[in-house]
C-alpha cells in the first residue's frame, strides 16, 4: 500500500469478532483490564493498549494513523478542532523566553495566539512577510525555536517555498511547523520538504461536507510523543463519534480533491477573463506570483481562488448579495461553494496597514469552490458580477 488512495481506504482499525466490514464507532470512554497486573503494566507503558479516550481511542488512533501515512510522518495526535491543534503543539514546544518566527499570513486564531495569548507566558514572535522568505535568517534570535507558516494561505493563496523554510530551518537547528491545511495530504506533504511536523485543521477538506470540528498534528516521533503527554494531561482530545465521521471522509478526499481543483482552476480561468474582476489569483494560473514554486510542491492548485472585484468594498458587499445559491459562511473546503469578503467581515478590526500586510484588499472576494456542477457556481457569480 503505498498510493494515498488506498491508505486512505485500507487504514483500518482491527476487526472485531462481528466481522464488520465498515469500522464500527467506538463510543467509550474508557477501557476494561483484566486483572492487577495488566493494570500496572498499561499504566506503565509496558503494554500499547487503550487506557481512557481522552489518551487513545480505536477510532482516533485509525484517523491519526491514516493521516500520518498519507503525510509520511512517524506518528500523530487527533485534537478536538485545528486550533487545539495548533495550540497544543506550539505551547509543548515552547517555553517561557523562547521565540518563534512566522509568516504574517496565517490563520486569524494562530495570529491571536502568537500577539495576544503568548506574550502572557513570555513567548514572543517575529513575522515575516510572504513574499520575503529571504528575511528569515536575519529575524532568528539565539531563542528562536520554531519557523511556523500556512502554505497556500488564507485568504489571499500566496505560497511559501517549503523546500527553502525547510534549509532554513535546518541550518539553524530550527524545527519547521506547517499548518497544511489548504493543501490536505493529497496536495503537498510538507515532510518531503523538511518539516519536522505538519498540522490540519480536519473541518475544511478532511471533513469537507461541513459536519464535525477536529484537527490532527502529525510529524516526528520524539516531538509526537511530546505533545501527546501534554494533551493526555490538557485534554483537547477528539471526540471517537467525529474521528469516525473524518476517517470516513479521508477515503473519498483523493477523489473530492480532484474534483475540487478542477472546478477551481475552470472558476479561475472564467474570472481573469471577466472586465468587473480586477485580479485573479490561483496557484496554478501561470499569472500567480509563485506558480513555478507551487507546480513545484503541490500535485494541484486547490480549490481556494481568490480575486479583487473593481469598486472596493461597496463592490465587495453587492457581489456577496447578489449570490443565488453559493453560501454565504465563515467556513471552506465544503461540497457546497462558500464566498466570503474578508474585508467587511474576517477582518474588518484590522487597520488598513494591517489588512494589506495579511494580503486583505478592499475588493479581496474568497471562494472556496465547491463540488456543485462547475457551469452553475460559474453562472452563479457570473450573475453576481454583471448587478
Ligand atoms: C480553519 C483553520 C484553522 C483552525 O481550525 P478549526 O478546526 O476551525 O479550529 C487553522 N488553520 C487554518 C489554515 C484554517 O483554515
């Protein structure tokens, strides 16, 4: 088994004594012994089983280890959302005096960590911008430990050269964290690249239909172990009932994903030709800034497209009214296609400097392009752009 498509499918937990071809749900909080000494020795390590589910559950442990090989990684930890995820790994890393530097461009949540919730504990950041991946070296202090970055990155898809973070980042005896989140494991496997761990937030892709919260941190061995004794201890485990809703998706990502992609790219070319649209951006549009980096890293674009629509954000606002049935939410990378314009809503509390330097223009439209017939979300926004 080495094509993602049946890892994906054949990553199963142990059949039981039913016979069951689909992995049953295992609602369980705990786990039964046998006597004293089984007790002792599962308590010591000596034996690997499951103790409790806020440790190890049979349908985390099959999600976690489906991910982990998609992604190339030793090992992994399932957490009740992303940003649990990503919580729980930086704050096992990191203690009080040390630094970590980061792209601009990352997830409104982790920017909140990193200014507002770190700096309690005496964790300070540096940002780098996207397109200046050449300025890390001179941002590394003797207590930096960590380079963190998204790539593509929400909303404004910009790509970040995994293979040169990751030179980086071993030069200088860094450890290289990736939020992987728009890529999914089919797109990119940042590992490859000289990521020492790889985070995903499960609601976008993973999930993909919209239903349940989870995240998952995958990666090195020894780091994995780390985290996994401070969550056993913190507890934002993922619940057994969504580890086997997202095992479930995983075996139909390669598929959505193709799909998704080639619906993004044909919304992509329709929009760089449309007189209304002052910009389009895609990865895999040879008009995109970083094109030959993500040919280089990514199987296909994804399916985040972004563009500018003339007028600022009057434009903006009208667009978003004007849908017919392309949903109006916060979320993406669901069936369903969901438009968002960050400027008056994810990110209007940012300053106008602020907005441009996390990539937010005024007339900035996301689209998470979803699995609906491509000619309908095109008509859709189509209409949308002419009123
Ligand atoms: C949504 C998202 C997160 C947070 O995930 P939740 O599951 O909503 O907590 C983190 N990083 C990226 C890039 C995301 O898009």
């Amino acid at each position: 088994m080495e094509n993602l498509e049946t890892i994906a499918i054949r990553t199963q937990a142990e059949r039981t004594q039913f016979q069951e071809h689909s992995v049953p749900l295992y609602l369980t909080s705990s786990y039964v012994f046998d006597n004293a000494e089984d007790m002792r020795a599962s308590f010591a390590e000596e034996k690997e089983r499951n103790i409790y589910s806020r440790f190890t559950n049979p349908n985390t442990s099959e999600f976690v280890e489906k991910i982990a090989k998609m992604e190339g990684a030793e090992s992994g930890y399932a957490f009740a959302t992303g940003m649990s995820a990503v919580f729980s790994t930086l704050a096992t890393l990191l203690d009080s005096g040390d630094h970590i530097i980061s792209a601009r461009s990352v997830f409104g949540s982790t920017h909140s960590l990193l200014t507002k919730y770190f700096p309690k504990w005496n964790i300070s950041h540096s940002y780098f911008k996207v397109d200046e991946v050449d300025k890390i070296e001179s941002l590394i202090k003797p207590q930096t430990k960590i380079i963190f970055a998204e790539t593509p990155t929400n909303p404004g898809v910009d790509i970040l050269d995994l293979e040169e973070l990751g030179r980086i980042a071993k030069k200088h005896d860094l450890l290289l964290i990736i939020d992987n989140c728009f890529a999914t494991p089919y797109l990119q496997n940042p590992i490859k690249f000289g990521a020492d761990l790889v985070i995903h937030s499960a609601t976008k892709l993973i999930d993909g239909q919209g239903r349940v919260l989870g995240g998952v941190t995958v990666g090195r061995e020894d780091l994995i172990r780390e985290i996994y004794l401070f969550s056993r201890n913190t507890g934002p485990a993922l619940s057994p009932f969504n580890a086997w809703v997202l095992s479930k998706s995983l075996e139909t990502l390669p598929v959505r994903i193709e799909r998704h992609c080639e619906n993004a790219v044909k919304l992509a070319e329709f929009l760089e030709g449309h007189e209304n649209v002052e910009w389009v951006k895609y990865p895999f549009l040879k008009s995109h800034p970083q094109f030959e980096i993500a040919k280089k890293q990514m199987k296909l674009g994804g399916n985040i497209v972004s563009f500018e629509i003339k007028g600022g954000i009057e434009a903006g606002r009208n667009f978003i009214d004007n849908l017919k049935f392309c949903s109006r939410s916060a979320n993406l990378g669901d069936t369903r296609t969901i438009i968002t314009h960050p400027a008056s809503t994810t990110h209007s509390k940012l300053s106008k400097e602020e907005s441009l330097e996390a990539g937010i223009t005024e007339g900035l439209i996301r689209v998470s392009v979803g699995l609906e017939h491509i000619n309908d979300i095109i008509a859709d926004l189509e209409q949308a752009l002419k009123n």
